[in-house]
C-alpha cells in the first residue's frame, strides 16, 4: 500500500482534494492519512510552559472539528490508516516535518485552479515542494478519468520520470499513455510524427516496458503551453519531473485542467 498523507482545510480546494483521492483509490491502493495545521496569528500565541500548551490545546481542539466537518461532509469511502493529524503552526514547516519523519509515499494538496498562473508558480517554488523528497499529487480538479499520461520533453530526464511515476502509479490500473511536447508559438496545437519525440522518447517507452508497463496512446504535440495543456484535460493526472521556475515545461503544467503528479530524483534531495 502506498503511505499517502492529504493535507486539508476548510476550503474549496481540499474539498476537491478529498473527493480525487477517494477516487484514486479506486486506481490506487492507499494507506491514506489527513493532516491539518491550524496557523494561529502571532498576537493570538500566549505565555510559555503549561500554559502555553493549554493555549494549543484549545487549537489543535478546533482544528480537530474543522477536519471532522470536513470529513463529514465529503463523506468518502476512501477508509484512513490511523487518526488524522492536527498540529499547530506554520502549515509548510509542520508538512515538511510530518512528510520527512513520516516515510509518507506521496503527499496529496489541493490547489484551486484559475486563469492566473502565478500561484501555481509560487507553489512550485514554495518550500513545501522544494523540499518534499516523495512525489507530490496537486489535485487542481475532479477529473474523473481512467487515463494518466506522462508528460515528456526534451528537457525531461526518462529515467527520474519512469522510475519514479512508477512508485506511485506502477501497480495502478491507470491506463497510462506519454504526451510528448514540443513548444512552438502557435494558435493551435499539431499532432507531429512519433518520431519528432526522439530518443527520449523512445527511452522512455523502453523504460516502461521494462517496468511491465503497456503504453495505450503516445502522441507528439508541438504547440504553445496554453494549447497543449488544453488537450490534458482528458486525464485523471498528468505525472511530470519537478519542472524550473521559469521553463515552458511548468507553463504547460500550470495551465493544465488535469491533476498534476510532480516527481524528483530523489538521489538529488
């Protein structure tokens, strides 16, 4: 089972989130724990000793509610591995600390989508994700598909996004297919040549086979961001290697309507 921990608050975006990894675990076999951290305000934090830990508490006491209601609400079938997990602080450092002493798998966040790609950039670069060595799902819809796909590029290393796609994906029944990108400034994307994918792409395809896995579809797109990420809405996720701040490969990740996998070399971390 892969150790999972969604991290949620009382907001649109975790509702999303909680209702994709339910289904994901239809693909997915999870062992799947939910964490919380309630974010006091600075003038709110009292005293030091017992009192101060009466003060957290009395917080950790609320957000265990706020995480109750939430769960009521969505009412998923997905079952929890153990209690959720409620901590009081600043939500990025308690996560870094949860994920790192907890051997989680895969950590799980929503992330509400909009035409604006800035927040999407600033997560990326967030220390949440720099420093979060298990692959990261950001849910950005409920996209109820049977297919994820595996973006490729040029610029994408086939050995970190096969090896480590498969951690979290390799025993799913996902119908797994590669979209291969070429940017080009266009008003429209085209179809190319498998060819055009080069040997990356036939890397790729090898290493897939190798780990067992059967590609239904590769499709070589070339094409501006915008209008290739449109063509990504048909997937459940699209899996991808941690793309650069500025890079036309996280353009096409920040305007995709498909949840995104984000994947590292972790021999890099």
């Amino acid at each position: 089972m892969l150790k999972t921990l969604l991290y949620i608050n009382e907001d649109l975006a975790s509702s999303i989130a909680l209702r994709f990894t339910d289904y994901l675990s239809r693909f997915v076999n999870l062992s799947l724990f939910i964490a919380h951290v309630e974010e006091p305000d600075e003038n709110e934090q009292v005293g030091t000793g017992w009192v101060r830990r009466t003060w957290e508490d009395g917080v950790a006491s609320s957000g265990k509610r706020l995480v109750d209601r939430m769960l009521r609400t969505e009412n998923i079938n997905c079952s929890l591995a153990g209690r959720p997990k409620v901590f009081v602080g600043e939500m990025e450092k308690e996560m870094i600390l949860e994920l790192r002493n907890g051997f989680y798998q895969l950590f799980i966040k929503g992330y509400l989508d909009s035409a604006n790609p800035e927040p999407f950039y600033d997560l990326i670069s967030s220390s949440l994700c720099v420093e979060t060595s298990c692959p990261m799902l950001v849910v950005k819809n409920l996209s109820l598909s049977k297919k994820c796909a595996l973006l490729c590029a040029d610029s994408v290393d086939p050995r970190v996004l096969v090896e480590q796609s498969m951690k979290v994906v390799g025993e799913s029944s996902f119908e797994i297919d590669i979209v291969y990108f070429k940017f080009q400034e266009s008003s429209q994307v085209q179809i190319l040549d498998r060819r055009e994918g080069g040997n990356n792409l036939g890397e790729t395809e090898s290493l897939l086979a190798a780990a067992g896995k059967t590609v239904v579809n590769t499709t070589v797109l070339t094409g501006a961001p915008e209008q290739v990420s449109d063509y990504l809405k048909e997937y459940a996720l699209v899996v991808s290697t941690m793309p650069k701040r500025k890079s036309i490969h996280i353009h096409v990740l920040a305007h995709s309507l498909a949840s995104v996998l984000l994947v590292r070399d972790t021999a890099q971390k």
